[in-house]
C-alpha cells in the first residue's frame, strides 16, 4: 500500500467536510435574504398602504363664471389636490366648450375640486367660492352671459348639501351683497372634463386680455383675503 494513500483519504474526508459547511452556510445565507427581502417588501406595502389611508381626499363640484378663473384660484389653496375644469348640471353628454357657450346643452362652466378633508374644509372651500365670483348675479358673470355662467354648488353627498344651505344662509347674512344670492344647490349627477387646452389656462396665458382685465383683479382680490392658505 502506498504509504501516502491515508494522508490522501483524510484530506479528501476534510476537503468534503468543508465544502459540505461552506454549502449549508450558502444555503442558510440565501434564505435567509430571501425571507429578510421578503419582510422588507412587506414593510414598505404596508407603509405605501398607510400613506394611502392617511390623506382623506373628498370631491365638490362648483359653478362661479368662467372656469378659468375659479380653477386658478382654488389651484392655489393648501389642501386642494386637483382641480380641474368641466361641465355639469346639463342634458346632453360629452359636451363641446362650443356647444356649453352656446347655452343649449343645461351644462354650467364648473371647477371639479378634490381636496384633502384634513387640511381644507368644505365650509372653507365655499368661503373661497363666494370670493371668486358674485353669486346674485343669476345666469351670468359680468359680461359673460348664459345659463352656463350661473352660480351653482353641486354636492356630493348629504352633508356637503347641509353646509352649502348654511353657507349661503351665511353669505346672504353677511351684509356683503345686497342683492339676494341666487346660487343653485343641486345634487352632483355627472362631470364631464373640459378639454385639455382649458387647463391650468390663467397661468398659462395671463397676458391674454380677458384674464389680465377680468380674472387677474379677481386673483388679487382672493389673495389677499385667504393669504394664509395659499401655497407656497
């Protein structure tokens, strides 16, 4: 027998061993990653979930005149994450600006509002809604004239409905306006988006006559009054 032939044997049996822990290592290792990823992966639905139910979005629908102006004005409100030009209150679906303008489809220009409930409230927002226009004006904003200008706050559900009577209970006892308010409290049926070249349309185009002479007095005048919820 070849006398290196047990040194050999034992290094193969070592050699073996070794491997044999370096594998099991290997393996504990990577389940153990796999499980770690796992309840990480876990962790951070669970948070993308929390932050989900943290912000308690709610939905009104107001009609002020022109759109371009009440959906510039509420755009700046804390609170407000979207708002978004359109047509409401009518007859006839899917309509044109062209068709609203003409005043035959029962739609009124309105501002989509939706809003986070635990920084701006709906008695807030109204507030907001009788600065931006004159409400005793029936069917019309100044020069711009037609059902489709009239006041309006279409509610969403029971208690946006009990807030607006109040709110325009409030209004009218205010002493602001001296003619009777004449905004329509109806509730919200179907909304549908104006087309995409109304959006975000005062900022975008403040050197247009109609909004440097009609809707930027408005803005200074909004400003001023709700300072403190402008964002920054």
């Amino acid at each position: 027998m070849n006398p290196l032939y047990p040194l050999l044997l034992v290094s193969y049996v070592l050699e073996f061993n070794v491997m044999r822990s370096i594998g099991l290592f290997t393996l504990i290792m990577l389940i153990f990653g796999c499980v770690n990823s796992n309840s990480q992966k876990t962790n951070m639905n669970n948070q993308t979930t929390s932050d989900k139910v943290a912000v308690a979005t709610d939905t009104i629908t107001l009609g002020a005149g022109c759109f371009w102006c009440v959906e510039a004005a509420f755009m700046q409100l804390k609170g407000v994450l979207t708002a978004k030009s359109g047509y409401s209150g009518g007859f006839i679906k899917n309509p044109s600006y062209k068709e609203v303008c003409n005043g035959t489809t029962g739609h009124a220009e309105v501002v989509q509002i939706v809003f986070d409930s635990a920084i701006i409230t709906v008695p807030t927002i109204l507030e907001a809604f009788f600065t931006v226009h004159d409400p005793t004006q029936l069917n019309r904003q100044g020069n711009d004239v037609g059902t489709q200008y009239r006041s309006a706050i279409f509610y969403h559900n029971d208690e946006q409905k009990s807030i607006a009577e109040k709110a325009v209970r409030a209004a009218q006892e205010s002493g602001e306006w001296d003619s009777p308010i004449v905004t329509e409290i109806k509730p919200f049926d179907v909304f549908y988006p104006a087309e995409d070249y109304h959006d975000n349309y005062y900022n975008l185009n403040k050197d247009q006559p109609y909004c440097s002479m009609v809707i930027t007095p408005k803005m200074n005048k909004f400003k001023k009054k709700f300072h403190q919820l402008i964002q920054e």
